[in-house]
C-alpha cells in the first residue's frame, strides 16, 4: 500500500470524498493541505444549496482527527486565483502529490511535472429516490414536515396518494439530495441549471427539482420521471396526418396544459424522424427526452441564442426539436431557425389549440406566422385530441361585412376536416382571434329556427347563409333574390327582432 507524508487535495477530492477517503484508510501520514480557494468553492457551492462538499470536508476533518492527521488551509494570498491552477501550483511548490478527481486537473499536473493521486470514491450503488417510483408514478413530491407524496396514473387521469406516513425531515431530505449529486458527480448526470435557491438535476429518466429557502417556505425535492415510452405507431393517428409529418410539415408546434403527454409525444416524434433516416437535434432545458445516441441533445440554460444560431444552421439537421419554449427569446429562436429552413419542432404550454397560435401573436409579425408553423398538434390526456393547420388569405375578415375593409387574414383549419375554425387578423392596431362557429346561445338557437322558417317559402337553406355577429343576424341572400325577400319578409323579420331582441340584417352575396 502506498501511502503519504504530505498531500495537497483540490476542491474535486474534497467534493468527491477521495481526500476523506485516502485519509480514513490510513495512506496519509501527517498533513494534508488544502488551498483556500478550494474551501472558498465549497463555501460558494453550499451558498446556492449543494452541501455535498461541506459534508466531504466534515468526513475529512473527522477522519483527520481520529487518525492524528492534521488538516492545514493554506492561504496563499499570492499566485493563481484559479482554484484548481492554486492546487496544482501549491503541490509543485512544495514537492508534494496532488489528490484529485479530476481528469483536467490530473492531466495539468502531470504535465508540469507534479505527482498526482487520482481517483474518486465509489459511488452508493442504489439512487435513493427509485425506492418511491412504481410503473404507476408519474412524479414524486417531498417537503420537509409532510409526508412523500406521489402522482400515480396516467396524462389527464392521475390521483395525488401518500407514499408514506412519516414527515421527513430536512436531514432525510439533504441525504437524498446528496445521494444525487453523488450520482451527477460520478458522470451519471448533468446539473442544468443551479441557482441560490433552485437547482434542476437531470439524472437518467428522473428529472429533479430541488428548491431551498429563502426562495421557497421550506426544503422541498420534486422528482418526475416519464411512466411510458411510447412509439407515433401507438398513437393510431390518421394516415393523413402521418403523410403530413412524413412530407410536408416543417413547423410543428406540440401544445397542452402541464403533464398532458407533450414532451412524450415530442419523443415519439423525435424517434420517428430518425427511423427515416434523418438528423435529429434537441433544444432542451432541462434535457428530458429519452432519445437515442443518433440525436444530439442541447442544453439551452449552457448556451446563448448566438449559439444555438450557429451550432443548428451550420451542423444541418433536418428536424430540431425545441422542448418547453417558455420567453420571448425561445420564440424567436424557434422562428429565426424555422425562417432560415431549419425544420421545427417545437412544444408550448396551452388550454387550448388556438392558445398555443396566439403565444406567437406580439412576439412575431402576425403574416409571417404561417411560414413559422404550419401545423398545430394538441395533445389532452396523451392523445391528439385536435391538429390545426394554417393558411393566409386576402378577405373581408368573419364579422365585417364591408368590402373595402379586405385584409390579409391567417386561416386557422381542422386539418382532418379542412373546415376553417378561426381567422386572425389585424384591424386598426389590434389583433382580433375570432371563432367562425360561436358557442350557440338558447336564443341564437330559436333566433335561426325563425328566421329559416321565414325565408324558406322564398328560398332553400343552400341558397343563404346565416351567421351570427356581436350586433346580431346577418343574412346574406343571392342578389336576384334580394327585392323577393325584401318585400315578402321584411315585416316578419322584424316581428322576429321584437321576439329575440336581436336584430336581423339582409344583405347580397358579393
């Protein structure tokens, strides 16, 4: 067994336990020294809420004392002020070995001619948290002071049931928490996005959030992990709509509330593409899809628009898929990549379909939206529940009526029927959404029985066309028939305004 007089262990021994760990099994002798720099990063670490090496340099020192081993922080107010440049630079000045963890710090010292003790501990072979997921699970919330609880079902049908009966407490917490970052640490994970009261860990299938006071009430983990993986076969979609992804849509915009199935059937989707031969990429914050090695997989919270820009235009991916686009700038992105060629996919929170189209209304000028998205997915309970596509066209918007306010109009259409549903358009410096079929109202309902049996002496039910605006009725008969109904209907019609309370307007096809 080797063993050592002297060490100078870097902050990544002392996060990963392997300074602790060579001190406990007795292979130093005397001291071991540690630069303030690297206290100073665990200082900072366990500022925003990742106590790992707080508790790795209490390993330490205990198993310092119990050895006779002296732990010594060194301040060295001169030289580098990198941490692990400090460390390496404090071993070659002393002629002593470098503990470390770390590959880049091991490979740096060797090459200055430092010794170097590399390794790390083996990591707890079990990840704690799998103890509280079943193949019903669709997430798992602790907070200190209450019972686990736990998220079982499926999309859109799930119940909230207690998983234990005990309140956990903030050690129990901390020691889950510290199991996974032990895991992250070992490779087995990334850390997407750290903050000083937040941190989201992506490990494997489980996707973890982990917030501390003061930036929540108490010390709370929530850990959701997909309960299917399912395949676009699963889904029984129309072969129609299959044609459309295969060929034609290049704009896709994946909508639904929260915990809807979205992010499944953007995976689906994603494996679709690439049994068809083509190149997948993924923007993604944090990175959840479970996607095959073919398709490369980026962080958004580790890279800038500027980046993305030019990573995704210049490697030439066929399909992109951007994964929970929250902010103006995500939208941008989504509509910048999509202009330039770049086939989008891209996944929304939304109530409803037509929600999901207006999320880009302020954000993006509003002709331009149908080349961005052409096709509109809505997901409720993991199924397609509606597919929008869009269309522009010049008309005389749904509720105007005179010919010269014509105007581009967006055309929202059921792409299954191909029967319009809303028209989006810009009068004065207002965007209007208006429904072309309103919800019918009891009097909209006897409104149209009455006037239907009015005109139908004069004219079959084909010939006109009856739709409801704010003011009221509006009628549009053939011109030759116009005088006809005029004069035979006019004072029935209006008994029929007396009997609704709703005026009935007679105007010509144009």
């Amino acid at each position: 067994m080797v063993e050592y007089e002297l060490v100078v262990a870097d902050a990544s021994a002392l996060r990963s336990g392997f300074a602790a760990d060579l001190v406990s099994g007795g292979k130093v002798k005397r001291k071991v020294m540690v630069h303030e720099l690297a206290v100073k990063q665990v200082y900072e670490a366990a500022s925003k809420g990742d106590f790992i090496g707080v508790e790795e340099l209490k390993k330490l020192k205990r198993a310092a004392d119990s050895l006779g081993v002296e732990v010594d922080i060194v301040d060295a107010r001169e030289g580098p002020r990198d941490e692990g440049l400090a460390s390496i630079e404090l071993a070659r000045r002393l002629n002593v070995p470098l503990v470390t963890s770390s590959d880049v710090q091991k490979r740096v010292a060797e090459a200055l001619g430092v010794r170097v003790v590399y390794g790390r501990v083996a990591v707890e072979e079990a990840l704690v948290i799998s103890k509280f997921f079943d193949e019903e699970t669709m997430s798992v919330h602790l907070k200190e002071g209450c019972p686990p609880k736990a998220k079982k079902g499926k999309p859109g049908k799930w119940v909230l049931q207690d998983i234990g009966s005990e309140p956990l407490s903030r050690e129990e917490i901390e020691r889950l928490i510290a199991n996974v970052m032990e895991k992250v640490e070992a490779g087995e994970g990334f850390v997407e996005i750290q903050r000083e009261g937040s941190t989201i860990v992506q490990l494997g299938g489980y996707r973890i959030i982990v917030t501390r006071p003061p930036f929540s009430d108490g010390l709370e983990v929530t850990i959701a992990k997909p309960i299917a993986k399912l395949s676009l076969e699963d889904y029984n979609l129309p072969p129609k709509l299959i044609a459309r992804l295969e060929e034609r849509a290049e704009g896709i915009l994946i909508a639904g509330a929260p915990g809807m199935g979205k992010t499944t059937f953007a995976q689906a989707l994603a494996e679709f593409y690439l049994r068809k031969g083509k190149i997948v990429k993924t923007i993604e914050a944090p990175r959840g899809l479970q996607l095959p090695p073919d398709a490369t997989q980026y962080a958004k919270t580790r890279s800038n628009s500027e980046e993305l820009h030019d990573v995704l235009l210049l490697s030439r991916p066929d399909y992109t898929i951007f994964d929970e686009m929250r902010d103006t700038e995500d939208f941008k992105i989504f509509s910048d990549l999509r202009l330039a060629g770049v086939g989008m996919v891209g996944v929304v929170h939304a109530t409803t379909p037509i929600d999901a189209i207006q999320r880009f209304i302020g954000r993006i000028e509003l002709g331009v939206i149908p080349s961005i998205i052409d096709t509109v997915i809505f997901i409720q309970n993991g199924e397609v529940a509606k597919v929008y596509e869009l269309e522009t066209g010049v008309k005389v918007p749904h509720g105007l009526t005179e010919a010269d306010l014509t105007r581009p109009v967006v055309i929202v259409k059921d792409f299954l029927t191909g029967e319009p549903e809303y028209e989006i358009y810009v009068f004065g410096e207002r965007t209007f959404v208006v429904p072309l079929k309103p919800k019918v109202t009891p009097r909209m309902a006897m409104a149209k029985h009455l006037i239907e049996k009015t005109l139908s002496r004069y004219m079959s039910p084909e010939e006109y066309d009856l739709q409801f605006t704010r003011d009221g009725a509006l009628v549009h008969v053939p011109p030759e028939r116009l005088p006809i109904v005029l004069k035979k209907c006019r004072k029935k019609l209006e008994r029929v305004e007396q009997r609704i309370g709703m005026k009935v307007e007679i105007k010509p096809k144009l």
